[in-house]
C-alpha cells in the first residue's frame, strides 16, 4: 500500500472553505493514483489523472491545474521532466509541483527543487501530511492559452551489418573512480563500460573510463570503416559518462554515435554530456568533435535498436538511474551497474525503516525487479559492498552482495556477474566475494553460476531462435 489512507476533520474542515481547486495526479501505479484521488476528492478538490509523463504534461497545457502531485520514476517522461516541461510554460501558467517517490536520497530531493519542484513527498504518503503541503503551496492560478506541443519522432537507428548472436565484453567493472595499479590487475581498475553485440548492432552501456580502450579495439578491428553505434547510458554520474571525451572514434567524421540515457534533472541529458568538455574542463566541446553525435533523452521505457528489445527499469540510486534488459534471438542480459535493492528477507540488522508502510512499499517494488529480470541469461549487477561493508551504507544506492546473490536466484538468473567492484577492494578481496557468492548459491542448492566482471572476459550467448519466428 503506497498511501495511509484517513483524515481528521480539522484537515478536510480546511480544504471546505472556499472555490474547489483542481489537482492533476500523474503516476504511472493505478493503485497509487486512485487513493491520492479518493484523498483529494474527499477534500473537495476537482481531480484529473493521468498515468505517465506526457499525458500529464499534455493534462497540464489543456486543464491549467492548480496543483501537479507527480511521481518522480516514471515511463512516457519522469518527474524531473514533467517540472522542466510545466515550468517553460510561465509565466503563462505556474502549477504547484509537488514530486511524490519512493526515493529518499537527498540528491534527488535537491535535483526536484533545482526543476522546478515547490515540493517533495516520499512514498508512502499520508494523507495528513498530503493536505498539509496542499495547504502551504496552493497557488492563485494564471490561466491563459498554453502554447502548442511539438511531437518531434525519434530518428530509428541504422545499424552496423557484420555481427549476429549476442556477445558481450567486459571494458570496465570498477565503482566511482577509476583504480589503476598492481593490485587491481587481475579484475581492471577502469569505471563502467559493457560492449554488446547482437544483431548488426554495437550496444554499449555506459561510458565510464573503459569506453578509451573499446574505441582503441575498435579503430584496430574496422580501420576507417564508418561506424554506426549506440551508447545506452544508465545514468550521468561521472564514472559513467567520464570516457566519453577520450572515446577515438568520435574524433573520426565517418563514425555516427547516437546516446540514449534518462538523465531528467534541470539541464537535461544534452547539458549534462556538453558540460564535462567544456572550457576549462576539455580543450575540445562536445559539439566541436567530428563525429555525427546524436543525444536523445529517452522517456519510454522499451523500444528497439534493430532487431534488439530494450527495456528498462529505474534502478535505486541517486538521480534518475535505471537498469537495462536487452532481448535478442530467445537471450537475454542485464545491466544494473548502479542499484541498491529496496528489500530483503535477509536485510542486515540496524536497517531501520522510516516510517510505516515503507517496508510493504519496498517489498512490492522489490516484487517488480524479480519480475523484470525472470529468466533473464546475464545479470551484471552492483555488489560493491559484502555483508559486513553494507551495514555502515545502507541508503548509499549500492548493492549488497548476499541480497544480489537471494535476488538472481529468486529471479531464477542463470549467470550472474559481479560489478561496481569499490574502488578500495583488491583482487584478493574481490575473489574472496566471488567465493562467497557460491558459498551462498551452493546452500540453497541453486543452478546460478556466479563471476565477477573482469577487464576483457567475453560471453558468448549462441542464438536459441530466428527472432521474429
């Protein structure tokens, strides 16, 4: 249950007194959506729905709300969206945006207000605490004739034409900061970076330091053949976009590199990406290089690049962060470099849940990510910290190990590979996790095999069907 249902009569008193004012509910949940209405129209306000992003946005130009309670993760456009989008409408419309999430990290807090946000409710909400900041915020409205929405298509990608099954390189494994030296050597010390290739495309997640030596491989494999490739981006933080100004093939005017990412605070997916190479930071800016590049912020959550399906699922960590589940020929991986799971049966002691009803509100998310992954071939997953490790950062946006080896099992994964190796763990120390892990595997009897990821271990995962068959 994801909303503490009743209200005294002091608080519905407050919300009688005076013309009924009109409140948009965006939440992609219907459960959620529907008691945050019950509440609202209980208190005498008027209620429009709308179920993802770009319906609300478009609820929000035709209907001039006063009020937008609006989830922050979302498909069809998240949080972070809705307020940049309903903030470019002043000063011919100015709504009271109050962002409502099961994230309690202050960053995204903060990254809220930055976008426009007049306030922030964590999930579960009460009703009481609801209408109070109903009561702060409501606005007098400035009605007037929003401007029109511009639909702008997306480009469909065009494809590489060499490869087929699904194969995936491992070009850097590390979390946070890259960690070169001999104690790294056997596992890499370069920030996150997968290569996948599978049908006539080259998928690369993330962009962290290890998208330099993936460049250099693929200048020596294709010389100056062109290149068409797509970088899926899980998130912006900087270990997993700092490559980016070091990757060579975007320094040759043959090669077309389209990014894909989420990132939905204020400055959008384009600023965030330009800023890192701007003067003083680089010599050379983003829009400078050769190479045809192409940055789209993304607000579905599945398409297809080619014969590829990709869905996503918004990870628990900092900021907008999601995981990626790519599909091809009857395989399947995923990628989740970034994520701490919300529940555990086994959560350490001294996890201390915030309030009531959280821990039902994670469990059912948590539900949501073992439906997401079912099956799934591959899961290349964050386990930054072991058991011990993860005691002292709970609440951090990182993975624990022995809950990532319960998840792949009840997930029913069939190779699970370690990732987002801390920056202060050894080879020694990493093995020691792996060792662990199928300690853990052996004890509930499972089929799971478990590795850590390591600089340049390849996968091959042969075709089990014609896709489209």
């Amino acid at each position: 249950m994801a909303v503490w249902r009743g209200s005294n009569y002091a608080w519905r008193q407050a919300f009688t007194m005076g013309p009924a004012k009109t409140a948009l509910v965006i939440d992609d949940d219907p459960e959620f959506r529907n008691l945050l209405a019950e509440i609202l129209r209980q208190n005498q306000w008027r209620v429009l729905l709308a179920e993802d992003g770009e319906q609300g946005i478009q609820s929000a130009k035709e209907h001039l709300p006063d009020v937008v309670l609006c989830d922050l993760l979302m498909a069809h456009g998240n949080g972070f969206q809705v307020c940049r989008a309903l903030r470019a409408l002043e000063p011919i419309h100015r709504p009271k945006i109050i962002v409502a999430s099961g994230s309690d990290f202050p960053a995204d807090r903060q990254a809220a207000f930055e976008a426009g946000a007049d306030d922030y409710l964590i999930k579960p909400i009460r009703s009481a605490d609801l209408l109070s900041v109903l009561s702060r915020v409501t606005p007098q409205s400035n009605r007037l004739e929003p401007p029109p929405v511009s639909h702008a298509p997306n480009a469909a990608p065009r494809a590489a034409s060499w490869t087929e099954g699904l194969r995936l390189k491992f070009w850097g494994v590390r979390g946070s900061i890259p960690t070169p030296g001999p104690a790294t050597v056997e596992y890499g010390g370069n920030t996150s970076c997968v290569e996948v290739r599978a049908a006539a495309q080259i998928i690369i997640l993330d962009a962290g330091t290890g998208l330099r030596p993936l460049g250099g491989q693929l200048l020596a494999e294709f010389g100056d053949q062109p290149l068409e490739l797509t970088l899926l981006l899980t998130h912006t933080h900087w270990d997993h976009i700092q490559g980016l100004p070091f990757f060579p093939l975007v320094y040759r005017p043959q090669n077309q590199l389209r990014i894909l990412g989420y990132e939905g605070a204020r400055p959008g997916l384009d600023a965030v990406l330009t800023s890192q190479m701007e003067s003083p930071f680089f010599p050379i800016g983003l829009s400078e290089v050769p190479a045809n590049i192409k940055i789209e912020e993304l607000k579905n959550l599945e398409f297809h690049l080619g014969q590829v399906r990709v869905q996503a699922f918004f990870a628990y960590h900092p900021g907008i962060c999601v995981g990626y589940r790519l599909s091809y020929g009857g395989r399947s991986l995923a990628f989740f470099p970034d994520n701490e799971l919300r529940y555990s049966e086994n959560r350490p002691a001294g996890h201390v849940t915030p309030q009531a009803g959280a821990a039902e509100f994670a469990r059912n998310e948590h539900r949501k990510l073992i439906e997401f992954l079912r099956g799934t071939d591959v899961l290349i997953m964050d386990t930054q910290y072991d058991r011990e490790e993860y005691q002292a950062h709970i609440g951090w946006g990182h993975g624990c190990l022995d809950e990532v080896i319960e998840l792949a099992l009840d997930s029913q994964i069939k190779h699970l590979f370690l990732f987002h190796h801390d920056p202060d763990h050894d080879d020694a120390k990493i093995s020691q996790m792996v060792s662990h892990a199928r300690q853990l595997v052996g004890q509930r009897h499972g089929p799971l095999q478990v590795e850590a990821a390591r600089e340049g271990l390849v996968l091959e995962l042969p075709v089990l069907q014609v896709q489209g068959a």
